[in-house]
C-alpha cells in the first residue's frame, strides 16, 4: 500500500508540473507579454513554450539569443517564412552553453544577419544538445568556424533546416572552415532532411565541415556549396579524423569551382566513414569532381551513383578518388558519363564490387596513379568507356563488358531497362549498380557514344 502511495504521488506532481508549463508570447508590435524575444526566454520557466508572432525582430533583445539552461520550446507562430530573427551584422543569432538538453527547441525561424568569430547563426558548447526545426540560416557570417552553425563537445539535432549563403572566410585570409555546419571535437550532430546552398569556406568544407567528429547527415541536399581559397578541399562536405560519419541517401550536385582542389562534393581525410544511397553529379574540382578519400580513410561506399562530375586538370579522376591507404569498400555503385576516370587510385586497393563503369567522355574506368596499386574489382559491369574498358592492377575477375542498359542515362536516370544484364539473377544473383528496373524492356543494347556529342544532340 506504501508503494502504490508513493507511485501516486509521483504521478500527480508530474502531471502538476505539465500542467503548470506555460506558453508565454511575445511580439514586436506591443500585443504579446513581452516585446524582445529574450525577454520571453528570461520569463519562462522549464517546459514552457515562447511563442514568437510573425514579423523581423532586431536589436537588443533579438540577437544573441541565451536559452540560459532552461529547457524550453521557442516557437514561431507562422515557420520562418514569416518570422525573422535579424542580427544586423551586429552579433551572434543563438548561444547554447550551459548543457541544454533536446527538449530545448528552436523552431521556425530565419536566423540572418548574424556576425561572430564562430558559429554565427548559432553556437553550442560545453555539451549543449539543442534542437533546431524548420529553420533558414541565411547570409550569416563566421571569421573562422561555422558561418550557419558551430557546435564544439556538443551534438544537436538539426532537422528540416535550411543553410543558405553562410560564410566562414576569416576576412579572406587564414583558415576558416564550414560556412554551413562546423563540428567540432566529439560532436555527434543528427542533421536530418536539411538543404546546403551556395555556403563559402576560406579553407574546407563550404557546405558541412567535420574534426574528430561523428555527424549523421540524413536525406540532405549539398548544392553549389564552393571554397574561395585556391587549393583546398571539400567544397560540399569535409571531414577529417571523423570516424562513424554516416551519410545516408545524400545529394552533393554542383558543388566546388576551380578553386576546390580535390574532393568538390565530399573530402574524406583519415576517417572511417559509411555512405549509402548518395548521388554525386555534376561536382566541380581541379582533380575529384565527386569524392575524394585520402589518408587512410576506410569505410563503405554503397549505392552510390557518380555522374558528370568534372575536373579541370585534362582527364584526371572526374568521380572517386582514392589516396594514400585508403582502401575502403565499393558497392553496387553506378558510375556513368563522368569525362575523366571513373575512379583513381593511388597508393590505395579498395575493393568494388557490384558496380557500374561505363560511358566516361575521355577516359576509362579506373586508374592506377602509380602503377603498383592492385584493388580487388570483381562482377562489375565495364563498357563504352572512350579511352580503355582495360582494369589496372591486374586483381580482377568476372568481369562483364556488355552496355548495363540504363533507361535514360541522358536525362540522369540511370535505372536499369527490364531486360538489362545488370538486374538481380540476369548475370549473377545479384544485382549489379545503384539502382533496380525503371522502365519495360529497352530490346537492345545502346550503341557507345561520346558524351559531348550526347550533349550537342540536346542543345
């Protein structure tokens, strides 16, 4: 009877205590209980909710936001296509720093304007978890680190987000990295359904920068995201002594310039990481449109599929490269129409298996950079390449030079016809490439064709 007392008890301060959470308001305009939104965040209480009406709030009040440890729910009324928090080049957007736990939301703001050495538009530390959803951190910028965003010994949860024009360029000299997202030591950020765009970094990573950290990325988009300091890396992501990265059906398009030396959609330094179901097309660098993974990095990339992706210096690797011991895994990977090499290696023997090389402008399949490279490439599908279909380094077996058949590989679509040689049980049992059956029966299989003349066909 003691025990069911207690229980009981316990029950009812708890539901107490919800029933004592509060909402309290605040608007610019005067009609709220207070008119600066951190004067909401000073009156609330753990568990209350700050409900921010429509409209730009800037000045004092408005900027360098500090939830202060209490854990609590910021929230627009109308989603930041209506509600701004506006810094005026003035100050930071949030700070979290006194070890905020996820039940702290911020949600539904444009964060812009927003100006600081790191992590312009917010900053976590000190084991600080926060959550952001649907927010826009627009035109933001960092002298060194995390123009959108930088978290240090902290991992938020960032979801349906939005990271646009951030910089981090340290006044055009020095080192700065991520103009998106910084992470930092120990940082297992959770970054989910969240689109980069047109993000700038003096050093690495324009889109998403990584050190001794371990982020998610989830369904999220990399797009034009570039570098501004010639002969770096990363102009979509970058990631160094990350171990456990995880990127999961991810899009790097039309990341990097000229500027971007290697690695224009991802660079991956001394990091095991896994990637799976991403596409990389139409990436930009002077040598590794796509990926590049250097210094011993390790991993498995999977369902991948690498097109278009260019590179300035003639004919060097347009889609994969792989450097210096870095001998990961590749499967069931589509690459098609990339003008250089598909894939490089140097000083590295990755294992590919399952995968697709066909139809590169210039070039062939696979490159071995200095010749003493042996990868393992086994029940592939070599064809149409314009220099060679020949593997290097002599480790290869069952071997297919026949067209894979993609359905509209003109278009992008590179699905496989249903009488394609690549699909599961038509060749081997398994299926061979990224992608399954999207369309009916081609009937025959295409004749090779330069890509540039492809091209000239639909201008």
């Amino acid at each position: 009877m003691k025990t069911i007392i207690i229980v009981a008890a316990v029950m009812v301060l708890s539901f107490a205590g919800w029933a004592l959470s509060a909402t309290i308001t605040v608007d610019w305009s005067g009609s709220g209980d207070h008119l600066t939104i951190q004067d909401g965040i000073d009156a609330a209480n753990p568990g209350d909710t700050v409900l921010v009406l429509s409209g730009s709030y800037a000045g004092t009040g408005n900027r360098d936001l500090d939830f202060g440890g209490t854990n609590l729910v910021l929230l627009s009324d109308g989603g930041h296509t209506v509600t701004t928090v506006d810094c005026g080049d003035a100050g930071r957007g949030f700070t979290f720093h006194s070890c905020e736990d996820t039940t702290s939301v911020v949600r539904g703001f444009t964060i812009t304007g927003a100006a600081a050495d790191s992590g312009a538009g917010a900053f976590c530390v000190n084991g600080s978890n926060p959550r952001f959803e649907d927010c826009l951190f627009l035109d933001n910028a960092a002298e060194k680190t995390g123009g959108g965003l930088c978290c240090v010994y902290s991992s938020p949860i960032i979801r349906d987000c939005r990271f646009e024009g951030n910089t981090a360029t340290q006044g055009g000299s020095g080192s700065a990295y991520g103009g998106g997202i910084a992470c930092f030591h120990s940082s297992s950020t959770l970054i989910v359904d969240t689109h980069f765009e047109l993000n700038e970094a003096y050093t690495n990573g324009g889109g998403l920068y990584a050190y001794y950290s371990s982020p998610s990325c989830i369904r999220c988009e990399f797009v034009g995201n570039n570098l501004i300091s010639y002969g770096n890396s990363g102009g979509g992501a970058s990631l160094r002594f990350s171990d456990g990265t995880t990127l999961v059906d991810c899009t790097f398009r039309e990341n990097g310039t000229t500027q971007t030396i290697v690695g224009a959609g991802l660079y991956v330094s001394a990091s095991a990481v896994t990637v799976t179901d991403c596409d990389f097309i139409d990436n930009t660098a002077g040598n590794i449109g796509g990926a590049h993974f250097i210094e011993g990095s390790s991993g498995t990339l999977s369902g991948c599929t690498f097109s278009g992706n260019m590179t300035i210096w003639g004919t060097a690797a347009s889609g994969l490269g792989c450097y210096q011991g870095s001998n990961l895994t590749v499967t069931n990977c589509t690459f098609a129409n990339n003008p250089g090499d598909h894939i490089w290696c140097l000083d590295s023997s990755p294992t590919i298996e399952y995968c697709i090389l066909a139809f590169s402008e210039l070039a062939g399949p696979i490159r071995c950079r200095q010749g003493t490279e042996t990868p393992h490439i086994h029940h592939c599908f070599v064809y149409g390449n314009a220099r060679t279909d020949t593997l290097c380094g002599g480790n290869f077996h069952d071997i297919e030079n026949s067209d894979p058949m993609f359905c509209d590989m003109y278009n992008e679509d590179y699905t496989l016809c249903q009488d394609s040689p690549c699909l599961a049980g038509a060749t081997w049992p398994s299926l061979v490439g990224a992608h399954a059956q999207g369309c009916p029966p081609c009937g025959s299989a295409v004749e090779p064709m330069r890509w540039g003349a492809i091209k000239a066909m639909y201008r």
